[in-house]
C-alpha cells in the first residue's frame, strides 16, 4: 500500500544541534491479546515495559560528586490494556531505589518517553493515544508542571514522539499524528503537535505545524525491555531524508550526500539523532528477515560538523541502539525464524533465551510480568543471547559486555566514560579503560528495576524524605 510522506530538510535538521525522538508505537485495534498483538509485530513495533525509574544515585562515582542520577520507570502499553504507573527515582546508599514522586497514575499508562539532551524529559499520557505531555525538569525534578496537547485524541503516527531544541530554538515535545481531512474523513493528512517546555513561556505552549523544529530534532534511540521498539520510519533519497506528511514527502535533512550504496527506494529507520550525529539504518521487511539473508545491520552515521557519513555495523538483523555522547550502544536481537505463537490460553511461549527463568513471573497493577511480556514479544521473535555493544562513533573502538540475560540493556554513558548497564533486577556502573570496562560495582537493586530504562544527571538534589506512595505509586 502506499505510504503518504512528509519531507524536512537534511541541511536544516543535519546542520543544527537538533533533539531526540522518543519513539513509541501505537495501535487503533483494541483487541489486546498478547497472541494477536504478536502477530501485528512486523507492521507496527511495539514498547511495552516502561515503568519510568528516574532514580538519584548518590554513590555513583565521586567524579561527579555535585551530580545527583535520577532514573525513571515506566512500561508504555500502546497495544494493550494494561497500564502502569510512571515513576521517578533516587537511589539509596543502601542499593535501593528512593522515591521522588509518581509522574503518571498507574490508571493512566504511559505513552512515551522524550529527551531534549539538556534539562527536560517528556513523558506523554495516557497510553494509546496520548493528550496530556507532562515535563520533567532535571533542575528542578519535583516541580509539576502538565500540558494538555491533543484535545482531539488525533491518533499518533509511527511512534514519532520526540524533542527538539537548538541553539536558537527552545525546548520542545514533538509529536506526529493522523488527522482527517474533510469530508472524507480519511487519515491521510498529519498534524505536527509541539509543546513548549517552558512553563513560563509567553503565549500558547502547544503549537501545531511548525515543521522547522524538525531541523532540531532529538532522539536517543530505543530502550531495553520486552516489548517492541522501532525508530520513526524515513526514506532517504538523494541528499534528502523524508518523513511522511499526508500524501507528500517532506525533508528532515537536505544538502548534503546521502550515504553511499543506498538506493532511493529504499526505506530507513532513525536510530538516534543528536547535536553531533543522526543516525538511520534499514528497514527489513519481515520477509527478507525470514529467508536469513542478512545477518547484520550497517548504521549510517552523519557527523554533522563535516557533513560525512560513516557506516558501524551491528553484529545483528534487528538490533536496538541508543546514543549516549559519543557511543552508540547495542542490544544485540535476531529474527527468530521459529518463533512460536502458541501457549497457554493463546499466550506466545517461544522465549529460550538465557536469563529468562530470572525474570519476575507475577504480573500487579504497578508492575507487568517480564517473563510474560519476553515471551509473548521480544523474546518469542527475536534470539537476544545478553550481549550488549558499545562503539566509539569517533575512534572505532568497540566494547562488548556479555550479560548472559535476555533482559539487559545499557543506560548510560557518561562524558567521563563511567558506563551504567541494566541487567534484569540490577544496575551496575563500570568505567571505560581503553578497549574494556572496570570491574563492575552495583548501584541499585529491586523488584521494580527491570522497568528502569532511562537514567538522567542534574545538580538537583534529592528530596530530604521520600513522599508517601498512593495512587499506584511504587515504594523502594
């Protein structure tokens, strides 16, 4: 069928510092089951676990002693019914994660996750369809501040929920959505909705179709977890990179020379997009990942400075990466060809990879089964052997961790080089030393990290005590 796009322009969101998509994938069908949402996986990736820990690490690394880690948790249920609460976290001397305050109810769900690479992150509610954007600021992280941006419940097109600011440009929540154009009442025209993060801003915080913010774009990338996760979907032709828009194409980047080897036709994921680098791969069909034609994936790197692309090559056909400075790091995932869609009450029950039997089995209204949600999506479709990949975008060096767990990603990556890894129930930090990582040292422990898939740095300090948990709030 044929895709309606929108195009930006490479020159103008390649040349400036631009900010992150926050990607979350979304469905109008209601019909829930994991069984049938499985099988939906290959037209529309989906994210599931996000139980948003932002949590304040006060023992992590006396470098940066004036420096408090927050760490969010949150599990976005896009194509389901369940919802859990949002949560935002310090982490105690004693290992153990210290509430700061719930961000989103655990009635509510969680969209999507948006980070401008500076002080604010946006977190977008309720899941599904998303209409309020509520903005953490890393400075001042128990300030409330919530914006309503989508009165008309306009359906969210290809998990485009991002950020975007520059040098000239202030903070911004970006996301695109269907709207129906009259009379036909087709979802063949989208809307740019943007949301000011500035609480003080003069006049209206939400916009719609200021398509330059584009030019400013900011996305980290994908996060660890069971559930599905895909860039927004591109193309790349010429010197342009186009987004869908309705029945046209518009550019996100122009002026500049594609990669070499790549064909206008061809169909392309961003995998992260930052001041310094954007980054897009390609998108296999799930027919070409079946025939095990290809068993690796090239990232096509732009450094934007010089205007240059560069090819890193994951080790895998459907690998997920985020970008921290300058590494890019891993989660290594093939295509399963043998994944298995049946089990218990039509529950998938194909997932043999390691560390699965680790993995919380009881499912509560503030905390999903991770075991369920790897069998019934990453971890039926995808062989994930817990190997975890860090290269070096400017010097080529490549670090591996083998975790041995399905359930394992890598959350940060500190100018410093101090490198903070999840694996299921635990977060550890390392330092880099030239071509590997330090022993590892344990930074916090329980039952609700396996949905900490987000750890941010501020001067904020910590509450002096914890608030009360109520409302689906989860206590450490």
């Amino acid at each position: 069928m044929h895709q309606p796009w929108r195009s930006f322009s490479l020159k103008r969101v390649l040349g400036q510092p631009g900010r992150g998509l926050g990607c979350r994938e979304s469905s109008s069908n209601q019909s829930c089951s994991p069984s049938r949402l499985a099988r939906r996986r290959r037209a529309a990736p989906l994210s599931f676990p996000l139980l948003l820990a932002l949590t304040c690490c006060v023992g992590v690394q006396a470098a940066q002693a004036a420096q408090t880690l927050f760490l969010l948790a949150g599990t976005p249920t896009n194509d389901a019914p369940q919802t859990y609460p949002v949560t935002l976290y310090t982490a105690g001397p004693d290992h153990a994660l210290k509430l700061v305050r719930v961000i989103v109810p655990a009635k509510k769900g969680l969209y999507g996750v948006a980070y401008d690479l500076e002080d604010r992150v946006y977190v977008a509610y309720p899941h599904m369809v998303p209409t309020t954007v509520t903005v953490i600021h890393l400075r001042r992280p128990s300030l409330v501040d919530e914006v309503g941006f989508n009165a008309k419940s306009l359906f969210p097109v290809d998990n485009f929920f991002a950020a975007s600011a520059g040098q000239d440009q202030a903070s911004h929540a970006l996301c695109l959505a269907w709207a129906a154009r009259q009379p036909s009442k087709r979802w063949t025209v989208t809307v740019l909705i943007s949301v000011s993060g500035e609480p003080a801003a003069p006049g209206a915080r939400v916009e719609e179709n200021e398509w330059d913010q584009l030019a400013s774009l900011r996305y980290v990338g994908c996060p660890g977890g069971p559930t599905f996760c895909a860039g927004p979907e591109v193309r790349v032709a010429k010197d342009q990179v186009l987004i869908r828009e309705g029945a046209s194409l518009v550019p996100v980047a122009a002026g500049l020379r594609s990669p070499s080897g790549v064909k206008g036709s061809e169909r392309f994921r961003i995998v992260a997009a930052s001041p310094r680098f954007f980054i897009v791969s390609p998108l296999y069909t799930g027919k070409t990942l079946a025939s095990s034609a290809v068993r690796t994936t090239p990232m096509f790197v732009l450094e934007k400075a010089g205007g240059s692309w560069s090819t890193v090559t994951a080790p895998a056909n459907v690998p997920r990466s985020r970008l921290f400075g300058v590494w890019l790091a891993t989660i290594v995932e093939d295509d399963n060809p043998n994944n298995i869609i049946t089990g218990n009450a039509g529950v998938p029950a194909g997932d043999n990879n390691p560390g699965h039997e680790d993995e919380r089995v009881q499912e509560t209204r503030l905390l999903p089964s991770v075991r369920m949600w790897y069998a019934a999506f990453v971890g039926n479709f995808n062989l994930i052997p817990g190997t975890l990949i860090l290269d070096n975008l400017l010097d080529g060096r490549r670090i591996t961790i083998h975790s041995g767990q399905e359930d394992s990603e890598i959350l940060d990556v500190r100018k410093d080089g101090l490198v903070l890894y999840r694996v299921n129930d635990s977060i550890f930090e390392a330092q880099i030393e030239g071509d590997k990582l330090s022993a590892p040292k344990l930074v916090v422990k329980g039952d609700d990290v396996p949905e900490v898939h987000w750890v941010f740095w501020s001067a904020a300090k910590p509450p002096a005590a914890a608030p009360t948990p109520d409302n689906g709030t989860i206590s450490g």
